[in-house]
C-alpha cells in the first residue's frame, strides 16, 4: 500500500470519545510500519524531536524513568534541554550514559550524601554568618560525573538554564564548560552562594524557566516532549527552610501550568509524595515517572507520527 494511503489511516481513523483516535488490528499493524519507516528516516527528513526536563530536586528523578520508557519504545530523541534537576540528568544522558547507568546514581543518591547539603543546613547559622553555603556534595557529585566534559563533546545536542541573580535574565547556556553550567542550574536561591562564571552571578534557571521549551526549541528541536515533576506536597513545611524549598516548588508548578503549553507533548508524573530535598527517594521519583511514560508512549508516538505526516508526504 503506498505511504499516502498509510498516513491518511492516521488522519481518518476515528477519535474516541476521550479523544484518542482508535484502530483496527489492521491500523495497528500500518502504523507500526509508519512508525518505523519514521524512525528510520534522518533529519531533517524527519522532524527533530526535542526533550524537555524540567527542575523540581529529588522530584527530578522521575526523569530517569521517563527516559527508560522512551528508550523501551524506540522513541527518538535528538536534542535535550534541562532546568534544575533536570539538567543533571539531561547532561548525564546528552553525555551517552546509559539509562541503567543513570538509574544507578539514582540508587545510590543516599550514599553520595546529596541529600547532606540541605539537611545540614542550619537556618540560625545562615541568620547569624549572614553567609549563604556552598553545596558541596552536590557540587562534587557534577564535577566527578560531567566536570571534564564540554558541550561540544556530548553525544546530543543540550542545553541548561539558569538566571543572572542580579538581573533576573534568563541564561542558556549550549557551548563551553559543561559541569558549572549545570552548577548553576541547580543552585537554588536563598540557600547556596551564587555561581560565578563569566561576570555573572547566577542560580537555579526553575525560577525564570521550570520547563525549558524554548531552549530546547533553539537548539533545532521541531517537535518537544516536555517531562514534568507534578504533585503538590502533602504536608506543611516543618521548618523555615522547608517552607522556602515549597516556595520555590510552588513558583516552578505556576511556570509550568504556561510553559507545558508550549510542549507538543506532555508526560507529568506524580511525584507529589517525593520531597524536593529528600534524595533518599530518588528511585521512587523514577519509578514513578516510568510508570506514567510507559501510559503515555503511544500517545506520544501518534502525535508525533501526526506531526510528521506532512515530511512523510515529501517526495511521494
């Protein structure tokens, strides 16, 4: 059957009345062909699929399960962007590392003392030295893992955001150094020094940018999955350095409520009951957010066969 007549199965199959449209075995079977002709084709005969990982802590493991789910399905990525916790493990991944290499360092977050540079946080101390810390396990945890590496040496196209502190700007950054770029991104404000590099003092980019469409779009993505920490906490903040972190949370899911509207797809897994500092969950954070990619793969996967009907069309 020619290509034409495989993509129009696409457009004409019926939509359910949740909106998804349905097929029959034999639809099935043509849009797996579809799918792998798809993945088969180079850019920029097929669209470029970019990746979205947003901040949100230890929340930002779900990321790591997200990204099993991609792998499992064949599921192309070509670019990768990340804010925050995000771009830790967009970085760990643009590098090569492998997903159950990534999910190691998930396991073992508790025994790498990540957690450490915010349960040791004395808030009277802070007060009193009117000096705000360094986070030195989590900065020794990058510089060991992505400290001698580039962006120009990645396997995949990346970026990360971050915010000047003094200006507010928002900063991307695709080029140079790769380990304090990523220092940067997850430095969150209040509570670590500012990161100094080139003239600028700069923060956690969750709070300018929680989702970094937009950045991954600039890098040449024409179709972006954005990966989404979701869930509210389900207590109140013990201490005042609790309620900070929720603050923080809090202004990352009103970024997030405009910015997903930009994706051209969406995976949020609930990772409410993971506490943005608590590190020792971190394989939680990724079970959950395999659990919620593995639901939404085939729905990611016909919308971006949708997408690229029009490049499947292109020399018939």
């Amino acid at each position: 059957m020619p290509r034409f007549f495989l993509i129009l199965i696409i457009f004409l199959a019926p939509l359910s009345p949740a909106g998804a449209r349905e097929f029959t075995k034999d639809d099935e079977i043509l849009r797996e062909l579809m799918w792998d002709k798809l993945v088969q084709m180079k850019q920029p005969a097929r669209p470029g699929v970019g990746l979205a990982l947003s901040g949100g802590g230890a929340r930002g493991f779900a990321h790591t399960g997200v990204l099993e789910a991609l792998d499992y399905a064949g599921f192309p990525v070509d670019y990768v962007s990340g804010t925050s916790m995000g771009s830790v493990i967009g970085g760990l991944y643009s590098s090569g590392m492998s997903v159950p290499d990534i999910w190691k360092f998930a396991n073992a977050a508790s025994t790498l003392k990540v957690s450490r540079d915010f349960k040791g946080i004395k808030v009277l101390s802070l007060l009193i030295t009117n000096k705000l810390i360094t986070p030195t396990y989590i900065n020794q945890f990058i510089e060991k893992n992505l400290g001698l590496l580039t962006f120009e040496q990645l396997k995949k196209p990346f970026s990360c955001v971050a915010m000047d502190f003094r200006t507010g700007e928002k900063i991307i950054f695709d080029e140079g150094p790769l380990g304090i770029a990523i220092r940067a991104s997850v430095n969150l404000p209040g509570i670590f020094a500012p990161v100094e590099y080139r003239h600028r003092y700069l923060v956690d980019g969750g709070v300018v940018d929680f989702i970094p469409v937009d950045a991954v779009r600039l890098l040449g993505a024409d179709w972006v999955l954005a990966s989404i920490t979701a869930g509210a906490a389900k207590e109140l903040p013990g201490n005042v350095l609790m309620s900070l972190l929720q603050v923080i949370d809090i202004r990352g899911s009103m970024l997030a409520s405009n910015e997903e509207k930009e994706a051209d797809f969406v995976v949020k897994p609930d990772v409410g009951e993971v506490k943005m500092a608590d590190f020792d969950q971190c394989m939680e954070a990724g079970e959950a957010g395999l659990i919620e990619a593995a639901k939404r793969i085939d729905g990611a996967r016909e919308a971006y066969l949708i997408f690229s009907a029009p490049r499947l069309l292109e020399g018939l």
